[in-house]
C-alpha cells in the first residue's frame, strides 16, 4: 500500500505533530529511536527538524552517515515505539532485530525504515557546526517521501473510523500517546454583518 508522495506534501507528513522514529545506520551498525520533537521547517526544497540528542547512538550514526530515516507510526506500532524509545541501541543492539520491527531500506540513501509506519521519509542531514554543538535539533532536508494511501492521500491525512489502527501516535509523556479521532473539512466563514 506504500506509495510516493509528492516532495510539495512532504511537510503535510509531520505537521500535525506526530511521534516519529528515526531510524540510522552507518558502518555495519543501525538503530531505531522514538523522538516526539519533530516538525517542518521549510517547503521548497522540503526540509525538517527533529530533536535528537547529542549523547545518543542514534546521533552518533546520523552524524556518521549525513542522513536519518524517518518513519511515523501508526497505532498499530504503539508498543515499538515505546520500546524503540525506552533503551539505547548501544546497550540492546539492532533495535529492529531485537524487538521484530520489520524494516526496509530507502530508496535514495539507503537507511532503515520500520515497514509497518503509515509514512516514511528519507532525509538528508543539514550540517550547520553551531547548530549542532550547542543544541540537539538536527535539520534535515527530505530527499524522499511516501505514506499509506489508506491514511494519507491526495496530500492530506484521513483519520476516520475505518483506518484508526493507522492513525498517528501522539506522546504525552511517561508511555502515554494519544491519537486522532477523526479528520473533518472545515467550511468558510461568512463575515458578520
């Protein structure tokens, strides 16, 4: 059910703030982490931050490789992704391997993906020395993208009743995640007279 989504709509995959999971690899290594700081930063050419910090492994492989993986998960995926998110993969290993995340690698840069998200997006890193030294936002530019036509299509995301185990994961703190009801089209308001 995966399928290209246009670079323009890219931003429309993280907008509304979902949890992500960043997925690394470099050197024969790879990880996967839970990060709820994520965001769009611009549109032509699309281009993200997401917070990582500076002493995790997952930093240490994207800083390594110039690139990240990011998949956003369903609610299908909302035990992983507290996993993913609660131990380092400097201590447990191949996160994918050892919590059975299915994976695949992206098209452009080769990074791991979870398989089972409801959208993907393969990113370039954007090095800025200040940035990076004195904070954990990391800017990425994304040079791939793609989501469940099932939830996301035509550009826009579709929470509805019928596709609910697709809808995105929202943390609260603590293992605690919410997820959207429903999307509903708002109409345009006629100005008092």
């Amino acid at each position: 059910m995966r399928q290209d989504v246009h670079l323009g709509h890219a931003s429309r995959l993280i907008n509304h703030g979902p949890t992500v999971l960043v997925g690394s690899a470099h050197g024969g290594r790879r990880n996967l982490m839970a990060a709820a700081w994520s965001m769009p930063v611009e549109f032509t050419p699309p281009r993200i931050a997401i917070v990582i910090d500076k002493k995790t492994f997952t930093k240490e492989l994207v800083t390594a490789s110039g690139g990240l993986a990011v998949s956003i998960p369903g609610r299908a995926l909302l035990d992983a992704t507290y996993a993913v998110g609660s131990v380092s993969g400097r201590e447990v290993g191949d996160k994918f391997t050892r919590f059975g995340i299915e994976s695949f690698d992206g098209p452009v840069l080769g990074l791991p993906f979870a398989a089972d998200a409801v959208a993907w997006m393969e990113c370039r890193l954007i090095h800025e020395p200040h940035t990076e030294e004195a904070y954990d936002t990391c800017f990425a530019e994304v040079v791939w993208a793609a989501a469940d036509a099932r939830v996301f299509d035509h550009g826009r995301w579709s929470f509805r009743d019928d596709n609910t185990d697709l809808h995105t994961l929202h943390h609260l703190g603590g293992g605690n995640f919410a997820w959207p009801q429903r999307t509903e089209q708002a109409r345009p308001l006629k100005p008092s007279t």
